[in-house]
C-alpha cells in the first residue's frame, strides 16, 4: 500500500472506505434567547418613572421651604426694580392733587434800571452797582444742590475759612413730579429755606424769622421765606446775616430760586433783600 501523503487523519474501516477521511461530527447551534417578558418592562419603566417623579416632589419640596422661610432665591437673584430717579425735591414735594397751574397776574413793568436775566431760571431782577459784581462760577449749594449760576456778589471779608460773601443769586430747580406743571410751593419753599439755613451758615444757628408766606412776585405765585440768622465761627467778624429766599411757580417743572444775603458787617445794603424781590418778573 501506498504510503499515506494527506495530512488529514485516517479512521479505520473497510477497504473500499479507504482514502476517505472522517468528518467531525457537526457542532450544535447556541440556545436561543428567550423571549422578553412584557410585564418585567412594564415594572421597569414604572420604576424609572417613579424614581423621577420622586426627586421632582423633593425639588418642590425644597423651593417651597426656601421661599416660606424667607431664604435666598434658588433661581438666582432677580435684578431689582427701578430705583426712584426723581429730583430730591419731587420726592418730598409731591404737587397736589386736583389743582391746576396758576394763571399768571400782570405785576406792571419792572423797575426801572439794570437788571439780571437768568434764562434758565425764568426770572429776572434788579442788578446793582459797585461794590456788587457779577457771579461767574457755578455755586451747587447744600443737600438740595441748588445750582446758583447767575447773580451777583462781593467780598465782605476775608478769614482763616476763605472769603465770606453778601450776594443774590438765582437758580432753576427741579421741583415738579415728572412732566407735572404743577408745584407745591409751601413745601418746596420751606425745604429750600431749610436746607439753606442748615448748609449755608456756620452751625449752630438761631433765627429771627421776618416772613414765611405764600405770595406773588412778578406775578407768579411764589414763597418767600426772609430770616435773620446769628452764628459764631472764629476768626470770622460777621455774627449775623439777613437772608431772603424765594420760590418761583414759573409754569415749567423746574421752579425758579432767588437767594438775597446780607451779611450782619454789611447792614447797610438790608434794604436790598426787599427791592430785589419787589423787582422780580418772569421772562
């Protein structure tokens, strides 16, 4: 017999079998997967379900007892509202309710002679000669900032505080709510005297009050507050000064502020604080 060349294995057998080679028996298929069971994914996706419902419950839970107890914002902080932007003087000055603005009155010409026009303030007055000289700088007096830009001054002394001054000067205000015509003038008047009497002079202060009033100056309804002051500061001679401050209804939201001082060394120019406001007309 020939000799055997296949490397495949021989099996024994007859014969007539040989040269045939032996197969291996053939390997079973792997078991089939069962089936999914449609109850068993029902309970899981109820499960899931349950599980985040529950946390969304805590969540509520946890915002609510924030907001009960007063604590932070868990959303974040919420940028807050307006603040209120109106002048300090329509703060504490709201006009009054139901009133209209007020007809002017023809006051008749103005004194004869020079006169200050402050444009932005709405008024003019009568204007003096030597010693007074015109006021060029931009004096933003007191809590209220009233912003004296037009007028007239001079020196009555100097001291160890600087320059101390007799002057009239004007200024336009913000007074009204808004765009309201409409102006309440005996609060706005007194809150202007007030705070002058408060940051203009060396305090402590006491007070010799002349008048507080509602009246008419160039036929504009109008306040008018005139005071004496005395005061002590050292090095300083002046121990008193008079001082006249009038509101003016203009008819504009902004009210028209004359401030007259006369300080106690100076007695002889007092008569000024009267004529200046006498004089006064709407431009």
């Amino acid at each position: 017999m020939p000799a055997n060349t296949d490397p495949r294995p021989w099996g024994a057998g007859t014969v007539t079998r040989m040269g045939t080679p032996v197969l291996p028996p053939p390997t079973a298929p792997p078991p089939l997967a069962p089936p999914p069971d449609p109850g068993r994914e029902r309970r899981r996706l109820l499960w899931f379900a349950g599980a985040a419902g529950g946390m969304l419950v805590i969540g509520l839970a946890v915002v609510l007892a924030f907001t009960l107890s007063g604590g932070a914002d868990p959303f974040g902080d919420k940028p807050a509202g307006p603040s209120d932007v109106r002048p300090p003087l329509a703060r504490a000055c709201p006009a009054p309710t139901g009133l209209t603005e007020p007809q002017p009155v023809d006051p008749g010409p103005p004194p004869s002679g020079p006169r200050t026009v402050d444009a932005e303030a709405g008024i003019s007055y009568a204007a003096y000669g030597a010693p007074w000289e015109p006021w060029r700088t931009v004096w933003s007096a007191g809590t209220l900032e009233v912003p004296y830009k037009t007028g007239q001054h001079f020196v009555t002394e100097l001291y160890s505080g600087g320059s101390y001054h007799a002057s009239i000067l004007s200024a336009a205000v913000p007074a009204a709510d808004n765009d309201a015509m409409v102006i309440n003038l005996e609060c706005v008047g007194r809150q202007v005297a007030a705070d002058a009497r408060a940051e203009y002079y060396p305090q402590p202060t006491t007070m010799d009050l002349h008048r507080d009033e509602r009246t008419t100056l160039g036929g504009r309804p109008a306040w008018v507050t005139v005071f004496r002051l005395h005061f002590s500061r050292p090095g300083l001679q002046a121990k008193d000064e008079l001082a006249g401050i009038a509101v003016i209804d203009v008819g504009k939201p902004t009210a028209a502020v004359l401030y007259v001082s006369i300080p106690g060394t100076h007695r002889q120019y007092d008569h000024v604080v009267d004529d200046v406001l006498k004089s006064v007309r709407t431009t």
